[in-house]
C-alpha cells in the first residue's frame, strides 16, 4: 500500500510540499517529522488508473 505524506505550512495549514511512499517508509517520515515539529498529513494514495 502507498501514501501521500503532505508537509504543512505552519501558519495556515496549507500543503506545501507532497509525496507518495510505501508503507515501511511511513514510520520514518512520521519520526522525523515528529524531532522537528513539522505538521504532516497521512493519506492513503490513490490507485493509478491502468
């Protein structure tokens, strides 16, 4: 399974930056997101269309 991991701006929320990972790269994000304080968001990615 893939998933979008958004960076969020600080001040308004707003996405700044997006990108789709695996599943064991999640935890790893969430880590280091977590040491600095960055606010992310965690979504399932959608299927490519085939």
């Amino acid at each position: 399974m893939r998933f979008e991991i958004m960076r969020l701006d600080d001040v308004d929320g707003t996405a700044v930056d997006t990108t789709v990972v695996d599943a064991a790269s999640v935890n790893r994000i969430v880590q280091q997101a977590a040491a600095i304080g960055q606010r992310i968001l965690i979504r399932p990615a959608e299927a490519p269309v085939s």
